[in-house]
DNA sequence: AAATTCAGCGTACACTTGTTAGCTGAAATG
DNA sequence: CATTTCAGCTAACAAGTGTACGCTGAATTT
C-alpha cells in the first residue's frame, strides 16, 4: 500500500516545483520560465512534464497555494505569541518580513502575477491577500471592537502598507532591512491610531499600540 | 529647416511607441511583448526598430518616462487647484486615480515591471514613485510644520496605500472604483491624523482633512 | 502468471524569436 | 549637380519554444 509508483511520482512532482522555485530569482521571472527549462532542472523531459501539470499555469498556481499556505500558517502561529502578551502590530509585521526574507521567490512570484498576465494567477493571489485581510479585520472588530466598515479600511490600509514594505524589503541589505520594518510597525500604528480617532468617543480605546 | 526626414522618423518612433501601448492589455505584459509583433503593428520591418530603440527594454523605459512625465504634471496641476481651496488629499487622490483611470496600460506596465526582471526598469519606476513621495513630504513639511523624519514615513505610507489602491482599481467598473476612492481617501486621512497624533503636543494642528 | 496501467522517453513538427548583412532610394549636404 | 547619409527593406540564420505521437518497461491489478 505503499505505493513504489506513486511515491516516486510525488517525488519528481516536487522535482519539478522546486526546479521552478530555483529558477525564480531576481533576473527571472515566473511567466518567463519556459517548460523546458523546468523539465530540464527537475531532470526529465520535456514531455513527462504533462504527467504532473497540465501546462505552467497549473504549477505556478501550485506554487501561490504552498506560498500562500506557508505565510498563513506562520500568521497563525504568530498570533499564539501574541495571546501570551505582546504587540499585535509589532510581532505580525516581523512575522510578515521574517517570511519575506525567507521565501523571496515564492513572493517575488506573487509579486509578479498580482499584477500579471493570467487572470487566475491574479485571483489565486488576491484570494491570498483577502485571507489576511480578513483575518485583520475579524481580529479589530472582535478584540478592538471597531464597527465593521471602519475595520475593513483599517485592516486594507495595513495590508497594503506591509505588503507593498515586503516587496521593498527584497532588495535590501539586513540593516536597511530593519530599518524598514521599524518604519513600517510606526506606520501601521500611523493607521491604527488614525482610525481610533474615527471611533464615536464612547467607543475609543485609550491605546492601540 | 523642418527636417522632412527626421520628421518621418519621429513619426515611426511614435508608431512604435503607440503599437507597445496598444499590445499592453491585462492579457500581455510588456516583457512579454516581441520586437516583431511591435514592429509589425507600428507597419515596418522587424530590422528597422533597430533605427530608433536598442532594443525592447529601450523603448519600455520611455514608456515609464512618459507615463511618470504625464503623471507628475497632473499633480502639479491638482495642487495648484488646491491653492484655491479645496483638500489636498480629496484632490490628489482623485487626481492619482483618474490618471490611472485613463492610462491603464502605462500604469499596469509600471506594476509589472516595478517587480520585473529587469533592474533598469526597477530603478526608473523606485525614481518615478520617490519623486511622487519627495514632493508629498516637502508639502507636508512646509505647510504642516511636520518633521523630517516624520513627514517620510508618513508620506511613504500614503504612497504606499494609493499605489496599491491604484493597482486595485485597474480592473474595476466606475461604480466599484468611486467606492475603492473613498476607501482611499478615508485611509489616508486615517494616516494623517495618526501621524498627527504622534508629534509633540505643540506642533499638532486641529485638523488635517 | 497474464493483463493492464502509466511515468518517462525519443523523435519530430511547426512556430516564433532576436539579430546580422547587405541593398535601395529619397532626403540632406556640399 | 554630385556626394553622402540613413530609414527602411528583404533574406537568412541559429536558437529556443510548446506539444503530438507512439514506444518501453516496471509497478500494479486481476
């Protein structure tokens, strides 16, 4: 029950996604791997391709869905940390540029398709993006008790700024990094200190931070 | 003195200028785009691009030239509209999302490329948006007493959410796009006034919107 | 033990691509 | 008017692409 022949399938299907993954690198886009290439990295032809995927769409995608997996897990657990006391903002965008700086190809990728040419690779990372949202938002209205459209703003305010600070942060040095992100937790405090301030006054908390 | 030859050669680079913009859909990217399917829609011979452009990544970055060219005078217009009264964030933000309104193509070839392969097109973007940023921090330096460092990361912040919000909207109707607008305008004003929020007591003004 | 499945292979085809080399004829220069 | 310049052309090339077809042999099923 094993299953000699599908494990080994498994195994060059991963061959194949990692071959992509170690393709994509600043000089490289996504869009401009060719299946050949691919094929030729995870070591087998060209046309043993078609037994995994049914064209490159279908791996890329493949490779947002892991992605995207990966950083919500790491959310998930970032917010563990935070029920044990902490700074929501502070301990969320680290966890966030922590997870950049580790899976630089995978959000180059990301980076690249939002705004790229496949209508499915858009909404795959949309999709992606909206689960963060999301989450953000349920979090502000349950623990912050912020009324739901004023949270919805909120949290789109600061997903677009730490999104659009990781896609910075790729072509930096640690230190300038760091600086980055330090820039980055003021800025989302910038947001949520703004939209308290919205708050009708009986509702306000005294601090966001 | 007219110049009848340079004169028909500028007209072909304008061709060629024109045929990029038009292939630039939401189904093709410029990096995607080939010398020959250019040249063909500009109505000359593959070899004959090679009179005006090196070569592809040459007439892209006088795509992003044009495009930032264009953008930055409409908000230098806009300000001074607002000179005569009106707030400077309704104004600008409108401005910024009419301009991507009616220059998609330019602007999704900037998304694409801001994230691309190719480090020229990286830089000539990163400039295109810091000049978008440098004159927003002078303006709120100047006429908001905020300081320096502030004035940066909150400029920076706001560029981030209307960029983002910008790209967002490419692929909305008139409907959806006022309201993406509003949520826009809201979030900035949330970023003002967190900003303002945080500077020493004696600075703060009454009210930024 | 026989029959079936199927991951991977080699061959082949029709395209598209960027770029070189050299020609042509009208515009510009003297 | 003679000469030079040069935008645009045709022809040709080597290189790469996605994909159809049919074969093989080991793993699986019957």
């Amino acid at each position: 029950m094993a299953g000699i022949r599908a494990q080994q399938k498994e195994k060059t299907r991963r061959a194949l996604i990692q071959a992509a993954l170690n393709q994509l690198c600043p000089e490289s886009s996504f869009s401009s791997l060719s299946l050949r290439e691919v094929s030729r990295e995870a070591g087998i032809a060209p046309t043993s391709f078609y037994r995994h995927f049914q064209n490159m769409d279908e791996l890329g995608l493949t490779l947002v869905d892991e992605g995207g997996l990966a950083l919500r897990q790491l959310l998930r657990q970032s917010r563990q940390r935070i029920a044990k006391g902490g700074s929501i903002i502070e301990i969320s965008v680290h966890t966030f540029m922590d997870y950049v700086t580790h899976n630089k190809n995978i959000f180059r990728l990301m980076l690249q398709e939002q705004a790229g040419t496949t209508k499915d690779f858009r909404l795959a990372i949309a999709r992606e993006i909206d689960h963060f949202k999301q989450e953000l938002t349920d979090y502000l209205k349950a623990e912050r008790n912020i009324p739901a459209e004023l949270a919805r703003a909120q949290s789109d305010a600061i997903v677009r700024v730490v999104f659009s600070a990781g896609a910075d942060s790729l072509d930096l040095q640690a230190e300038d990094r760091a600086r980055l992100t330090a820039q980055t937790i003021l800025q989302v405090r910038m947001v949520a200190r703004g939209a308290n301030s919205m708050l009708p006054p009986n509702l306000s908390e005294p601090n966001v931070s």
